[in-house]
C-alpha cells in the first residue's frame, strides 16, 4: 500500500513537468521557486519509495545500502522543507538582494541539519510487507523538518500582506496537510504518508496559482495581461533595463462590430507574429499587445516589429491600422505600475496626433504624464473635500436686448484657495473617468443654485451645462441626470445641455438615445464649439438640437479673415433656415458686439459683458442688469 502511494506521487509529479514544458516560461522568481520545489518533492517522493524497496530487497545482504537510501531520503524531506520555506520568500522578497541572503542562510542550516542526520544512528525495520525507519536520524528529520514548517507558517502569516495573499492561503494549506501527514506518520510509522502528502500539496499549489494557463491567453497564445504585471515587476525589483513596445489597433468605429473585429485582426497578428530575440509578447486588450525586449536587441526589434506591420496589413485586417508607442529605456519611470500608467497614457494621448502613428516616449513626455497625475490626485481630493465650483458667464439676447441665459464652467481651487485652470484638470478627468463624478457635481451645483435662487425672477429662461465626450457615451447620463433634476423639483425648460461634435461622433448611439430621453422629460440641447475640430453642417442635421454656438475661434476669425465672414455668413444663413438659434462664443469689444448684432445673431456671449463669475458675483451682475440694455449705452 506505502508504495503504491509513493508511485501516485511521482506520477502528479512528472505529469506536473511535462505540463510545464509545453508554456514559455518568463522565468518569474516564483516560478523557478516552484519548479525547483517540484524537482525537491519528486527527488523526497523518489527516495521514499527507493527506501521502501530497499528495505524489501536488499536489507539482509546490504544493509549499508539500505541505511544509506534512508538517509538520503531523510535529508530529502528536511530539503523539500527549506524549498516550501524559499518558495513563500521568492514571492516576499522580490528583490533579488534580500532572496539571496535569506536562501544562503536556509541552506547553511539545511548543510548543518543534513550532516547532523547523516551521523545520528537510524534503525530499519521489516515486518513482513510493513517497513519503516526510527531513531535518532527519524526524530532528528522530524524536529528539523518540523522547525522549517513551523516557521515557514509564522513567517506566512506574519509576511501575508506583502505577498499574494492566495499564495499565502495556499502554502498554509499545504503546510498543514503535511504537518498533519508527519505527525500521523510519527504515531503510526507503519503509514508512510509524508512523501504523497507532500506531492498532493504541490499539486494544489500548481492548481490554485502555479499553472501556467493562469498566464496565457487562450485566443492568442500569448502572454496576458497577469503575465506583464508580474513579469515587469520582475525586471523592475532585479534593476534589469529593458525596452517596451505597445501596438494596438485604429479599426473606428463602423469596422469594430463590437469588439469581433479586434479580435480577428489579433488573431491573426499572433499567428503570424514572426520570432524576436529577447522579446516577450503580451496581450493586454482584444486590440492591443505590448512588447518587452533586452535593450541589446530592443532596436531591430522595432524594426522588424514595423516592417511586419507595414508589409502585413492585408493579412491584419485590410484597413487596420497600427499605432505605436516605443520606451526605449525602462529607467524612464519608477516601477511597473507607472510603466503601465504611462502606456495607457500615451494611448490617450494618442488621439492628437495627425503627421505619424509612432511615438517614441521620453524624459519630458513622462514629465508631462506625472504632472497630470498629480493633477488627478489634486481632483479627486477636491472632489472629496468640496473644491469643485460653477462659475456663470451671462448670454446676452439681441432679440430682448437683456440676459436671458447663462453658461455655466466648472472650477476648482487648491488647498490653498486658488483656483487651478480648467484646462489643467478637464482633460485629466475626461481621461480617468472622474469627468462622470464630476459632471454630476456641477449639475447638482447648477440645478440647487436656480432653485434656490429662484433664477428666473431676474429673467433667465435656461442655464448651459456642458457635457464632455466621455458623458455622452455614458449609458445612464439620462437617468441620472433626470434623478438630479427630480431632486430639486426643477423645470427641465430651465436646462439646456451642451454637446459638442467630436461628441456626436464618437458616441453618436448612446447620446442619441439619452438626448430622447432627456428632451420627452422637457430638456433642450445645443450644439456647442460649432467651427472646431471636423465641423459639418450634417451635424446639426442628424442632432435634434435647438441652439448652435459658434465657438470663439470662428467668431474672432470674422474679423479678420475675409473667407471667413463668407463662411460664417453661410453657415448662418443656413442654420436659421433650419429654425435654430445661434450663440456667438468669445466677443469682446463693442465693435464685435454690435457687428453680430447686426449679423442678426441670436445670442451673445464673451467678455465684452461678463467674465465667468462665482455665484455670488453672478447674482449681483442679474441684479444690476435686469433692465434692457441700450444699444450705445
């Protein structure tokens, strides 16, 4: 029965191997651990059954034999208590230093231990198909073995948070089950149960977090997104430079059908990827892969990697079009976790760029990356700590030659009380999703202070809020803003929405549905920038919009530029035809004024009457301005 046991142990064993040799490995620290525990068991497991055997077979003519087998297979389990204790550290101590004085002082205690046992006396004994060893050496085996698993479990529980708390979980598990095999084995030496005890514990090991499909994806074959964490911080703790590659795809929107179109161009990018010396490839989104090359060969890596791209377009999708972002030197930032922020934030950064789809990062642009993260941090701890403000720029009506409506523009202050420039943390929050918080708490803002104010006493018939392009591909905008609305019991004519058209572009589904849904609860849209970015006409056509604003640019540019007027006066022309109104963004002179005065412009809004204001100032400016305005006053 004992070795049927052992046999049942070395087969897990070996099957555990060969599985192994079928995954590239990224020779992570814990990996290496754990095969190396895995060679250690199979080596205990081997010679536990070897010992088994000699005692049947050979104790009678070789009885020198025997005990020698018998004591290396008692030094074998002390070992696989060393190895347990170093594979827990390989993921504690991830720097190489520290690893390495805690491994030489293991192995000199396990030296000691080992030329301990090989002196003490051992006793073999054989009564018919039962075998088993005492003694000395036997009790020697089990107080140092014993002194590894008991340390090795307070040094888990103890070290649990600054490892994988799963790989904690799992190590006490094994622990236990083995403490549990010795000490039954040690009250019944007649059930050799230490050796299969501890191969089962391997095997949950491997099972729970040592498998290597934990760290493939199965579409492609490649590395995943786990892998690049743990593989970078690999680097990163050793102090090992490397380059790093990011390429993902620009399919747009009408050729993505939902993410089946990535997923094709992918497949066939890790079928047909070609070998790279020294490279490592992960996948990290169903359109995107990254690349981790030894600086020796990280430029005709790159090299390769675009002549691939370039000469394999068809075969990745017809039109799909590579972009890159290339670090050439991982020193550039601190550790894997700012790596990872820098390449999702080149990715964002991306969107700017017109002359070429490769962007090579350095020194400056991480600079650029670690201001803006500082001024994320500063958001959020604004957004917490009650620093987020509206301003209120008042819109002038030439129709009722008084102020009829108002934009309203998001502030924030520092600690100090200053405020910060909106175009220093917009952008920020549009591009970590904090833009949804905090469009709720400006509209929150906007909607108690026309309540409480009672804002139309003083004549204004609405308030523009704007929306960014991130809220408008926001599925529950509508709800949550009807929610706001309920709240403060406000009549939805007194909100107009803004939008703008690189919104209508990128969302154009989701907006429509939640400008529906929002117009039959009584709210009206305007489209805002109009003159910026891809400007179209066919915009308003498709946007059930009842205000145009031509943005500050168009409006400045109308008294300079000669085509200009041409277009503007066209564009006018037509917008009016279609029965909607027009605001004039950015005028700040009489002479502009009264020029899109006479152009027949709607409404009117820059500096020539009002500067953004706080909610104070801007009830005070409603105050002194409620009478119509005289044309040469």
């Amino acid at each position: 029965m004992n070795i049927q046991a052992q046999v049942c142990g070395i087969i897990l064993l070996v099957i555990m191997f060969l599985f192994y040799r079928k995954y590239e490995s990224l020779r992570l620290g814990t990996q290496i651990a754990f095969q190396v525990l895995m060679a250690g068991m199979l080596l205990c497991v081997f010679f536990d059954m070897l010992s088994i055997w000699a005692i049947v077979r050979l104790l009678m003519d070789h009885r020198g034999v025997v005990i020698l087998i018998c004591k290396v297979y008692l030094i074998s389990i002390v070992l696989v208590g060393l190895l347990g204790f170093l594979y827990e550290c390989s993921d504690v101590y991830r720097g190489q230093k520290k690893f390495f004085e805690v491994m030489t002082a293991g192995c000199s205690i396990f030296l000691l231990e080992s030329i301990v046992i090989a002196c003490l006396p051992i006793a073999v004994y054989k009564m018919g198909r039962v075998v088993y060893t005492a003694g000395p050496a036997v009790l020697a085996t089990y107080a140092f073995t014993g002194s590894f698993v008991i340390f090795n479990i307070i040094f888990t529980i103890r070290k649990r948070r600054l490892g994988n708390p799963r790989r904690s979980q799992v190590i006490l598990i094994w622990m236990g089950m083995w403490f549990a095999a010795a000490l039954t084995q040690f009250l019944n030496n007649e059930l050799l149960l230490v050796g299969y005890a501890g191969a089962l514990g391997v095997l949950i090991i491997f099972f729970r977090l040592e498998n290597p499909e934990y760290l493939t994806d199965r579409l492609t074959g490649l590395f995943n997104q786990d892998a690049l964490l743990l593989y970078a911080r690999k680097l990163y703790n050793g102090e090992k430079n490397f380059a790093l590659v990011s390429v993902w795809w620009n399919l747009g929107l009408s050729q993505a059908d939902e993410g089946t179109r990535e997923q094709a161009v992918m497949l066939a990018f890790a079928k047909r990827l070609p070998k790279f010396e020294g490279a490592r490839v992960f996948k990290m989104a169903d359109d995107e892969v990254w690349m981790i090359f030894e600086p020796e060969y990280a430029g005709e890596n790159v090299e390769k990697l675009k002549r691939y791209i370039e000469y394999g377009r068809k075969e990745l999708g017809g039109m799909a079009q590579a972009e890159f972002t290339y670090m050439s030197d991982s020193s550039l930032v601190n550790d894997y976790q700012e790596m990872v922020h820098l390449l999702q934030y080149a990715r964002w950064k991306s969107r700017d760029h017109s002359a070429s789809n490769f962007k090579q990062v350095d020194s400056e642009f991480v600079e650029q990356m670690r201001q803006e993260k500082i001024m994320e941090q500063m958001l959020e701890e604004a957004m917490k700590e009650g620093r987020i403000e509206v301003f209120y720029q008042p819109i002038y009506s030439t129709r009722e030659k008084r102020f009829v409506s108002a934009e309203a523009l998001v502030r924030m202050r520092d600690r100090e009380g200053n405020l910060v420039p909106p175009g220093a943390f917009v952008s920020v929050a549009e591009a970590n999703g904090k833009i949804l918080p905090l469009g709720e708490i400006v509209f929150d803002k906007v909607c108690r202070f026309f309540m409480k104010e009672k804002l139309e006493q003083y004549g204004l018939h609405y308030i523009e809020v704007n929306l960014s392009v991130v809220q408008c591909s926001y599925s529950e905008l509508a709800d949550d803003y009807i929610g706001i609305m309920e709240k403060y019991q406000i009549d939805p004519r007194y909100i107009n929405l803004e939008i703008t058209e690189s919104a209508s572009m990128a969302a154009k589904k989701t907006l429509l549905e939640n400008m529906h849904r929002l117009m039959e609860y009584g709210v009206h849209f305007s489209l805002d920038d109009f003159g910026t970015g891809q400007s179209n006409l066919n915009y308003i056509v498709d946007m059930p919009v009842s205000i145009v604003k031509f943005d500050r640019e168009m409006s400045q540019a109308f008294f300079r530029d000669e085509k200009a007027k041409y277009v503007m006066n066209a564009a006018m022309q037509m917008i009016h035809g279609m029965k909607l109104k027009i605001v004039s963004e950015g005028i700040e002179t009489k002479d502009q004024y009264l020029a899109m005065e006479e152009l027949d412009i709607d409404y009117i809004q820059g500096y020539y009457f009002s500067k953004p204001l706080p909610e104070t100032e801007f009830l005070t400016f409603l105050q002194k301005n409620r009478e119509p305005i005289v044309k040469d006053a």
